[in-house]
C-alpha cells in the first residue's frame, strides 16, 4: 500500500459505497491506519492509496482515543455556518500546506467498522479532519479549496 500524489489522476476518481465489511475490508482498513500513523498523519481517506471504497479514517488522538476511527460511507449532515481559516497540510501533497476555510463543526453519520451506524457532532480541529478527508471521497485536495 502506497501513498498517491497529487498529480496522480486516482485520487479524482469517484468512490463507491461499500455494501458491508468483510475480513478484505478489515484488512484494507488496519492496512489504511498503519500508514496514516506511519507517516504521521492525523486522517487518511481511501483514494490516497488507489481505492474507491468510500471510506477514511481520523487518528483517534485527535478526541482523546487510541484507535483511528472509521468512517465507512460518510454523510455530512449539518456544516455550521460560522467558518475558521487553518492551514492544512495532506499526505498527498507532501511539503504543501495551505490555508483553507471550512466550518467550524459538522455533524456527520457514517458506518463504522461492524456497519453499524454512528453519528458525530464534532468541532475544532475533528471537524476540520472529518471535511478534509471527506473532500478526498469526491476527488477534491487542498490545492482546489
């Protein structure tokens, strides 16, 4: 499993919905974690590596847990209006960070690791991670924000 680059035209294509975790997923999944942590990063999405699950993973630290938490098939529900500036960096466009606009909390369901549905009312620095890599599932990256 590899990081993609920006130039790399994979991380454009769309991503598909998964139907359900079986043990391949699992395995993607702990395989997609090992390399976020690998390579210090506090969130990862599926097509950074190639894929088209619509998926991503946020490095549980970021809320005090120790495991990343998964995202399988993420809806955001609510953005809030009121919006911050931070300037992000991303796994797939090393050495370039940029500061990019986003809402201060959203409120986004997905399914987790079991497909059971969960629901997150986040804000700071969770909810900046959850859009970015939200953005990743439709084939945005920093440099288009």
């Amino acid at each position: 499993m590899k990081l993609l680059e920006s130039t790399d035209e994979r991380l454009r294509q769309p991503t598909h919905a998964l139907k359900g975790v079986d043990p391949e997923i699992a395995d993607f999944v702990r395989r997609l974690g090992n390399l976020m942590l690998e390579n210090k990063g506090i969130g990862i999405a599926a097509p950074q590596v190639g894929s088209t699950h619509r998926l991503f993973l946020v490095d549980g630290r970021v809320i005090g847990k120790v495991e990343p938490i998964v995202f399988i098939n993420p809806e955001l529900l609510i953005l809030s209006d009121e919006t911050d500036a931070m300037v992000e960096g991303c796994l797939s466009c090393p050495g370039v960070e940029k500061e990019v606009q986003r809402s201060k909390s959203v409120v986004c369901r997905a399914r987790d690791i079991n497909f059971d549905w969960f629901e997150v009312d986040s804000n700071g620095l969770y909810a900046r991670v959850i859009q970015h890599e939200y953005d990743h599932l439709y084939g945005r990256l920093i440099a288009d924000l």
